[in-house]
C-alpha cells in the first residue's frame, strides 16, 4: 500500500463533573496496565471517577470532512 496523507482537525475531548457540572476531570496517576482504569478527578470539587482505558482531557483527530 502506497504512504497517504491527509488533513486533520485536532479536537480536545474533555469531560465535565458529574457530581458539580463545571469543573472539568483530569486525570491523576497513571493507568493501571492490568485493569486499564485510569484515575481522575475534577479540577473544581475534587469528586473522583475511574475510567477504563481513556483518560480526559486528550486530543483526538478528525478528518476535515468526517461528521462530529
Ligand atoms: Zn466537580
């Protein structure tokens, strides 16, 4: 297969507090390699959530003309 390029837009991926709504989760520590749960927590009221194998905020890419 021939090397192709294309355009991509970066899009940051963030996730807002379930518990106060404003702050933002970030993520603490690093992920644990057997379990994939990663620990974050809101920059705002501390409330604490675990996700498994993603972690907020991070950056992901579109393409130019894909629907998001
Ligand atoms: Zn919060």
């Amino acid at each position: 297969m021939p090397e192709i390029k294309r355009e991509v837009i970066p899009l940051e991926v963030n996730y807002v507090c379930d518990s106060c709504g404003k702050g933002m989760l970030e993520k603490v520590g690093e992920m644990d390699p057997k379990t994939g749960e990663i620990k974050h927590q809101c920059m705002i009221c501390s409330d604490k959530k675990v996700f498994k194998w993603k972690s907020y905020p991070r950056i992901e890419h579109a393409g130019k003309d894909d629907k998001f």
